[in-house]
C-alpha cells in the first residue's frame, strides 16, 4: 500500500487504514510537508520490519528525527471472515542530549 504502516483487505475494492504523524515544531517552523504517511524515500527516515511472517504477525521500528515509533500488530484467525487484528504502536521521544565542557576560576 506504500504507507509506513498500513492495512486493507486483499481484495481489490478494499478499504485502506494507515498511520499518519507530524513532528508539531517543524510544522510551525516551514512550510515544508511534514506529515508522515506515504513511504517516500526523500523523507531521510529509518524504518523496517525487524519480524513477521506476511500474514499473522509484524513488528516495524520507524525512526523519525525526535520520534521511535514501534509498531506491532497480530492477527488472530477465527471465524467466517478471516479472523481479527490488532495493532499497537508506542511513540518515543528521542530526546537530544549534548555534553558541554567548560572550565572557570571560581
């Protein structure tokens, strides 16, 4: 679906579910588009799948500048219609930290 993280039936004519996000200082900063959805290489953001199968289960790590996003989801097959899922997905902030040295007399 080209999305960082997305869901639809595998039919044809089926309905889309993704993730979107946005870091809130960049927006007020630019004009630039900000808002995560599409999977776009030009976006400079680390992201993957670190475990699945293709069809039950996925873990995705997304990183995004400040923000970790990690993405879980499962399905569980029950039913008539192929079963039900899941997703959880934890935002982190990835706060910068700098060291500064410095000497004084007093």
């Amino acid at each position: 679906s080209n999305l960082y993280f997305g869901i639809k039936h595998r039919s044809s004519r089926s309905l889309s579910g993704g993730l979107m996000w946005f870091d809130y200082n960049k927006l007020q900063q630019s004009n630039d588009r900000f808002l995560r959805h599409w999977c776009d290489q030009n976006d400079r953001l680390k992201y993957g799948w670190t475990h699945h199968d293709g069809e039950t289960f996925g873990i995705e790590q997304i990183y995004d500048d400040h923000l970790h996003l990690n993405i879980q989801w499962l399905k569980q097959i029950s039913g008539e219609h192929g079963g039900d899922w899941t997703a959880r997905i934890n935002v982190t902030p990835q706060v910068c930290h700098k060291k500064i040295k410095y000497k004084s007399n007093n």
